[in-house]
C-alpha cells in the first residue's frame, strides 16, 4: 500500500502582527505532530496562510503530490475568506475543514483582548465556512477539541475515506472475459466511470490468462500451497484439484501486477482453455487486498479494493458479496450472503477449510473453495449502480450474525445477517433505490465514510438505516433524480 499523508493548512492573516503568527505556527505545528501520533495516516503542518498567493501555492501543490491524499484547514484566527477563492476553485483533492481551537478552555483570569485575538476559531472558521457553501465546495466538517478522542477517531474515518478516493483516482480492473450475458446491473458506463471515479476497465483474453497459467512452474505451485496450508485447513484428498487453483492464483497475480491493476472480474460463461473456475484462487487474492467481482462485475470489484483499502489498518473485512436466500420465520428474518465460490475469507469467524465440491453451473471440473460462516458484527452493504448519465451508491446497515442453521450441505462460505430497518422493508427500500444483488460487505468500512466517499468523488449518496421508510426514500429518490438531472 502507498504511503499517504494528509496536509495541515492553518488560516490567519497579518493583522495581529509576527508574535501572534509566531505562535499560531508553533502551535499548527505541535498539532500536526500529536495528531499524526494518532491518526492512521500522517498530518503534516504546511502553512500558516496570509495571502492568496499562499493559499494558491499550498493547494496547487496538494493537486500534484501524490502522497498528499488531503488537506486539512482550520482558522486558528480570523482568516478573511476571499483570499482562499482561487486557491480552493483549484483544490482537486479532498478537504477537511476541521473546526478546532488550540485550548479547551476559556481561561478565567488569563481572558484579555490579545487572548481573544489569538483564539477566535469561533469567527475564524465560520468565515472559513462561507466560503466553502458559497463555492459549493465538496468538504467535511468536524467540529470538536482537537484532543478528543471521538473527535480524532472522526479525522481518522474521514482521512481513510479520502485515501479511498486516491485509490479510486489510480484504480485499475482486469476483466477476464465479458460481463454474464444479459445481465443488466453488472453494466455500466466505463467512460462515465472513468471521469467520476478514475477507473480504468479494460478486458484481458482469457486464453492470454490460460497462457500465463501453463507457465507457471511446480515450484511456484509448491511454495502457494505452502500458504495455503499456513492459512486454512484441507479438508480434501484432492491436491491435484488444489493445485490447479494456486495456477490459477499464481497467473492472475502476475497478470493483474504486470499492468497495476487492483482488481478483476470473470466469469463462469467465459472460461476458455480452463478446467475449473477460480475459487480458492480469487478468494486468496481477495485476502490479499485484490477486488474480485462475479459474473464480470467489475463495480463491484474496484469497489471491494477500494473499500479494502479504506479499511487498511482496520481488520480488512470488505468482501464482494451476494444476496442469496432468506429465512422470513417472523421474528427470525435474516438474509444470507454467500456466492457460488468467491467469499473473502477475511470476514470469516474461523479457520477456513479448503473443499471440493461440484459446480452445478459452467461446465467445468469441480472446484476446489474456501468454506467457513462470517462472523458477528456491525457492517454495511454497499453497491454501486449506473443510473444512466450519473451513478448512485447505496448504502444499508446490516448486523451479521452467526449463522443461525449450520448448513452442512452448503458447499460455499456464508454470511447471515439482519437488515435495517427490518428485512422486508429493508428489501423493499433496497429494490425501490435500484441496489444490486452484488455488494461489498464491510465490518470496517462505515456508511459515513461511504457517505464522504461518494462525496469526494461527486456521485448520489442514497443510506438505508433503522430510520428509513419506503415513502421517505422515495420521496428522497425523486428529488435526488431532479437535483442530478439539473447538476
Ligand atoms: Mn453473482
């Protein structure tokens, strides 16, 4: 994973004179560096920016350094807001304006009119704020002490959604193969796509991938399964079958590294030359960070790296996912995820065992899959859709839970799980907004941060929560639709 940092831009002016900025610039700077011992990604202090010019100069600079995945802003003291005009029409990247003060308290005794001027984050970053709505400027704004918890863990959710939106910008899927034939949702403008969010989408001949696969060497073979046996359980006799995936493994990587690409699709109507669909192989490349997506989903794929990554430092449970099947017992209403083979097994509760079974769709030779339950926790469900001139990413909050049956007939890793704000109106409101069958499951990743994300990146937001009615999100969805037409 790159490494990324975040810029601190601190705003103030001349009119207090060199002590006063003396001290706002040692303070920035004491700032920067507590927070950088906290936060998941370095805060590096900048400037204290007077003029235009500086301000101009800072954020020209941000567009262009690569490391830099955000800025930062906070009005130490009055900092008059036309001088940010050119430098924020020009910011590219995504901006925090973090509505801080250097101390706690109002200090009783010590209170006089230079205490006062020094600390006027109060007026400061309400001019500050103006011009942000004014410009109509994508930014987010915390507000809090600067020592608080709660309040760094905030920066921190929103400094990993920004470096979501950088791995968005650079982002590039490997398609083996077309999309499953007449499928619609899995489609998409790749263009549009591109001039959002970055991605580029572009397709690999599977026999190309059959090639590679021939290649690879019994040793590369023998040195996978060696992981394979570190990481999961064999629950199989069949190592031939195993060994076919660690090829399959092995050739993807080296495909997917050659040309930079995060992530890759197939599918199970398109595998040309190969005598199992991948399984364990794209499930032990999504352990590793990759996006995967089924049927030649590519949203979905960029989308489960990209959430990977936004969870990087967490514990890496986004994984591509599939509504499968549901149990309406009344008062046991559940949904269970799963996919024909591709479950990550970072969001498993246990060892993963590695099994053969016969696949009842493709053709192809049985092949050999993980197979383990999630585990409990809070997550989201995310999807993103091409509504046709614009994209729209919904969101809904889900509790997984142990699987309430064991299903030992289920050859596939399984995820169960309660939806907001119940499962039938779940379902209901999820169907009216358009969401795939396909998602990306997080136990890291939060809707606020998805929420951030997709304001970054300037595309529809639509949340599914314990709040949610059908007739408020269609109320919702039909001022959203005008909004977007006339944007
Ligand atoms: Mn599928």
């Amino acid at each position: 994973m790159k490494q990324y940092q975040f810029w601190f831009v601190v705003g103030s002016q001349f009119l207090y004179g060199p002590e006063v900025l003396d001290t706002v610039a040692a303070r920035a700077a004491e700032m920067a560096e507590k927070l950088s011992a906290v936060l998941p990604y370095p805060l590096v202090y900048k400037v204290t920016a007077k003029t235009n010019r500086e301000i101009a100069q800072v954020c020209k600079e941000a567009n262009y350094d690569d490391s830099c995945a955000g800025i930062i802003t906070w009005c130490h003291t009055f900092s008059p807001s036309k001088m940010w005009i050119n430098g924020l029409q020009d910011l590219q990247k995504p901006w925090c304006h973090f509505a801080t003060q250097y101390n706690r308290e109002i200090p009783n005794e010590e209170i006089d009119m230079d205490f006062m001027n020094l600390n006027q984050a109060a007026h400061g970053d309400r001019e500050h704020g103006f011009i942000g709505a004014r410009l109509r400027k994508p930014r987010k704004v915390i507000a809090g002490f600067w020592q608080d918890g709660e309040v760094q863990a905030r920066i921190g959710r929103w400094m990993k959604a920004a470096v979501g939106a950088a791995v968005s910008k650079s982002m590039k899927v490997m398609r083996f193969g077309d999309n499953m034939r007449e499928v619609a949702v899995t489609e998409g403008d790749k263009v549009e796509v591109q001039a959002k969010l970055g991605w580029q989408v572009n397709t690999w001949a599977v026999g190309d991938l059959v090639k590679v696969m021939n290649e690879v060497a019994e040793a590369e073979i023998d040195a996978l399964m060696e992981t394979y046996r570190e990481s999961y359980d064999f629950a199989t006799e069949d190592m031939e079958t195993v060994r076919y995936q660690a090829r399959e493994e092995i050739a993807m990587k080296k495909m997917l590294d050659a040309e930079g690409c995060l992530a890759f699709s197939n599918t199970f109507q398109d595998l040309w030359g190969m005598k199992q669909l991948p399984g364990l192989a794209s499930q032990h490349l999504m352990a590793q960070g990759y996006g995967y997506g089924g049927e030649g989903d590519w949203k979905v794929s960029a989308m489960t790296a990209i959430l990977k990554a936004m969870g990087e430092g967490g514990n890496g449970a986004s994984a591509f996912m599939e509504d499968y099947t549901y149990h309406l017992v009344k008062g046991q209403e559940y949904s269970l995820g799963a996919h024909m083979l591709e479950v990550c097994p970072s969001v498993a509760a246990d060892r993963p065992r590695i099994e053969v079974h016969p696949l009842g769709i493709g053709g192809r030779e049985d092949p050999a899959r993980l197979v383990f339950e999630g585990k409990e926790g809070d997550a989201i469900v995310v999807s993103l859709i091409d509504m046709g001139g614009r994209l729209r990413l919904i969101c809904q909050d889900i509790h997984c839970v142990k699987p309430i049956l064991p299903m030992p007939n289920l050859p596939v890793a399984r995820v169960m799980w309660q939806a907001e704000p119940s499962l039938t109106t779940g379902v209901e409101c999820w169907i009216t907004a358009g969401g795939a069958h396909h998602t990306v499951l997080s136990y890291d990743v939060t809707a606020e941060q998805m929420k951030d994300w997709a304001n970054m990146m300037d595309i529809e937001f639509v949340h599914i929560t314990k709040d949610t009615t059908v007739e408020s999100l269609e109320h919702d969805l039909f001022l959203s639709d005008l909004a977007w037409k006339l944007k």
